[in-house]
C-alpha cells in the first residue's frame, strides 16, 4: 500500500515541487496551505507522515503539532517532520519538545527530505523485525510492546512520539550498556548526529517524564556524565 505524506505549508510553489518530487520518489501526497485546512486533511486522509511548516497563516507549527499530540489515538502517533528556520535551535527544541519525530531547517534539499522521510516512515518496520518472537519487553513495572507500539508502566499508557518510542526500544535492547548519544541516534536514525546536536537530550527529558516516577530521579534511564546514557537492567 502507497504510503501517504500530508504537507501543510502555505508555500504553494514549494509544495508544488516538493509533492511532484515525492509522488515520483512513490509516495501519496496532500497539500494543506495552512494549520486548519492541514488538521482536516490529517482527520479526513490519515496520513502516515505530516512535513509540517513552522510558519503558517493561521497559526504557527508548534501550535498545529501539539493539536496533532492531543487528538489521540492514531492520528496523535502520526509522524511529524517539522520545517524549521535555518540555524535556529530554539525552534528545533521547542518543536521536539511537543512531540515532533524530526526536523529539517529551510531551505532543503528534496533529495534530503526524501532521505529524513524514509528513516522517519522505516524505523517502526526495521524494530519489528529485529524483534524477533520477544514482541513484549518488561523491566519491572514497565512493559514495553513491539507489536502496538504501545508503553505502559503499571497499566499506565504512556504517551510517547514514534521516534521516543524507537529510541526506547533501541536502548532497552542494549539494556545495561552506557551509550553516546551518536551511539543512539545511529541505532534508530540510520545516520550519524549532526555536530552539536543536542535533540537526543530532549527526548531523553521526554521520555524519562512519561516513564519515570520522577523524571527529576530517574530510575530507568540513567546519565553517566560526560558519556551519554544507560538504560538500567533492573527495574521496579
């Protein structure tokens, strides 16, 4: 089935290219000129991935990507790619923060976001497979199923992005062994982190709130100062 691409920009020229592009790299595509239109394409078509647009009309990015998180069910686990301003950290963060799975600073490459798209769209099937016949991994009150994608700590879903999602499953594989935070962006993006890149920090601050007692101790997963982080074997 041809997966299927919503892009809410209000570029029409950039959209234009950028759809004709993606149509003949395979993939569905919707356009939505700005954050209303795009969050009734989203309810109306379900689309796999969204390629967001910081800067809208009507409202900005951030403000469509937290609706998207607080729809629910499956359009709130639908992938989000943000379009950011060039060199513009805070807005990469910002957008993390809210549940966001990638980012791609403006002006890109087609060739590029094709590139962040795939990764985006492959990690969940790649993990799957990896998983082998063990679909459900539990570390104390924590259960963490492969086959729905689905977190849970003591029966308590736990409210996590596709690409968090990843990144937990990648590091509760290598339960006990202190990874760099390239050695975790490598195991779930499939490319090396970009110099300075400190997103892998926001979305360990992410996930520690969603399963963690208290994020601000945590108990799961651990720093280790200077090196990166360690998902602990033994949980309560």
């Amino acid at each position: 089935m041809t997966q299927q691409l919503l892009m809410i920009e209000d570029d029409t020229r950039l959209a234009t290219m950028v759809g004709e592009y993606l149509r003949q790299s395979g993939y569905g595509f919707t356009h939505a000129a700005d954050g209303t239109k795009g969050l009734e394409a989203l309810e109306a078509r379900k689309p796999d991935l969204v390629i967001l647009d910081l800067m809208l009309p009507d409202m900005d990015g951030l403000e469509v990507c937290r609706r998207i998180k607080a729809m629910g069910g499956d359009s709130a686990r639908t992938a989000v790619l943000m379009l950011t301003a060039k060199g513009d950290p805070m807005d990469r963060i910002v957008g993390l923060e809210i549940g966001a799975d990638d980012y791609l600073p403006k002006p890109f490459e087609p060739r590029e976001l094709l590139a962040r798209i795939r990764a985006v769209l492959r990690r969940g099937a790649e993990l799957g497979q990896a998983a082998g016949s063990h679909k459900t991994m539990r570390f104390g009150s924590l259960d963490i199923d492969r086959d729905a994608r689905a977190v849970s700590v003591s029966g308590r879903v736990c409210d996590l992005t596709s690409y968090q999602f990843d990144l937990l499953v990648a590091m509760a594989e290598r339960a006990g062994r202190v990874l760099t935070r390239d050695q975790i962006m490598e195991a779930v993006r499939g490319r090396e982190l970009e110099a300075f890149d400190r997103s892998i920090d926001v979305h360990m601050g992410r996930i520690r709130n969603a399963i963690e007692l208290d994020a601000k101790d945590p108990k799961r997963i651990l720093t280790v100062r200077g090196v990166g982080y360690v998902f602990a074997k033994q949980q309560d």
